[in-house]
C-alpha cells in the first residue's frame, strides 16, 4: 500500500484499522509513525473537547461581527459545535472539522484583539506542515549526509505537481538546481499536496504546495529544529521549510516564478 492511500484510509478512524492497515504500519517504519501519530492527535483532539470550556462574552463578540447571510449560518454551526459534545464515535474527520472550528473561533478572537499577524488557524496550518517533515525524515537525512539522491526525471516532477493543479512554467531552472525528492502527499484532510526536495546550503529544503485556501500573509513558522515560510500564492499556498539557518529567500522567489496553477 503506497503512502497516500494508507493516510487516506488511516484519516477516516485511526482506530478502526483493518489488518491490511496494521501489516503495511508494521511492515514500514515510516507508515507505523503515521498511524502513531494520528491516533495520536485523534486521542489529543477528543481530550480537548472533553476539556474544553467557552470563555465569557465569546459568544457575544461571535454575534457581534457583521456578516452575510452565509457567514451568518457558518457562525450558527460554530456556535452549536463549541455548545455540544460530539458523541463518542465521532470520526477522525469529524474531529478535525470541530478542531477547525475552535481555531477559527480562537482565530476571530484574536483579530478582535489584535488584529494582526497570522490567525490561529494559519499557525496551526503552519505547525502541520513541519510535523509533516518528520514523517520523511529518512529523505531529509540522506541529503543532510550528503548521500547522492539522483535527481528526479521531470515526469516524475511533472506528476507530483500536476495532483495540485499546478505545473512547472519552464523546467530549465532544475537543471541547475536539481530536485532530489518529489511525490504527492497529505499534510491536512481533503486537500491535495505536492512535497519537493532540494539539497539548500544547510541541507534539505522541502517545497510544498497545496490547494487549500491561500493564508491572508506572507509568514514564518519554526520548530527547534526546522525554519520555514508558509507564502500565498495563487489558488493555494507555498511552504518552503528547512533548516534553522537556511535561507529560503532565494528558493521563495525561484519556485514562486517558476510554478503556476493550472485549475
């Protein structure tokens, strides 16, 4: 079972694996991390809701803002989630929606507050896509040590990018600056991605795209070992990760002028 499908199918229950599931996780090391840590955010996210209490006059600030007919009933379905326990055999979907929500909520309450920098939901998006790297870590290593990964042929580029809607304007800038690693992946629930690797002067530099909603700016996210960027671009978002020291100004704009949408 390839990467992509053991996600999709581990994302509708982590819990309800079959034994198809479980003979690809013990046969993969990287699949058996996967599962691991889905169940694990699942258990987080339902931790959560067990925990979670409303803050005074939330709702009230909710009702307060202007909205359209449409972001009226959005704002509705918010309110009765955070209002309401879901029922114990919620699905791992079902829990990322209500995650979701209480981001956004969280999200409003800090423009109303501060009303600037990144959203809640956009740092949480920011924090995906680093966990994501962890999970192709035997790919990073392998150019951090300098190991000869051939370049990937541009069929196999073209096909990565091509999942997104995306496609590469020209292909000559790879001749100088090769691509080691290209395939398609998931970084969050139903949406598309495409994950690149470059070898940058700190090691590995990872080129995401993926066709969710574009962020509302141009920010930075970071762990203790990785450094990134999350840029808008388009009918999606670029994410250029990397590490701590690398620069990725150089990448930004190569990629940037170098990628299109095709949908």
């Amino acid at each position: 079972m390839n990467e992509t499908d053991f996600k999709k199918r581990v994302y509708i229950d982590p819990f309800a694996a079959d034994q198809e599931i479980l003979d690809s996780a013990a046969g993969n090391p990287i699949l058996q991390d996967i599962l691991d840590q889905t169940q694990k955010m699942d258990e987080d996210i339902r931790g959560i809701m067990d925990v979670l209490e409303i803050s005074d006059g939330l709702k009230e600030k909710l009702l307060a803002i202007p909205q359209t007919d449409e972001e009226e009933s959005a704002s509705e379905k918010t309110l009765k989630t955070l209002t309401e326990k879901p029922a114990a055999n919620t699905n791992f979907f079902q829990y990322f929606a209500i995650a979701s929500s209480l981001i956004l909520v969280l999200g409003v309450t800090f423009s109303l507050t501060y009303n600037s920098g990144p959203s809640s939901a956009e740092i949480a998006f920011g924090n995906e896509v680093i966990n994501h790297l962890y999970h192709e870590s035997i790919e990073i290593e392998a150019i951090n040590s300098g190991l000869a990964l051939d370049p990937m042929a541009m069929p196999m580029i073209a096909n990565a990018l091509t999942g997104v809607g995306t496609r590469l304007v020209s292909n000559s800038f790879i001749i100088k600056t090769p691509v080691r690693f290209a395939k398609p992946c998931i970084i969050i629930p139903a949406y598309d991605s495409a994950h690149l690797m470059i070898e940058g002067s700190e090691g590995a530099v990872s080129v995401f795209v993926i066709n969710n909603s574009p962020v509302s700016i141009e920010y930075k996210i970071n762990d203790d070992r990785f450094n990134g960027i999350v840029v808008p671009m388009g009918n999606g978002n670029m994410i250029l990760v990397g590490e701590a020291n690398e620069d990725l100004g150089e990448y930004k704009e190569l990629f940037s002028e170098n990628i299109e949408w095709v949908i």
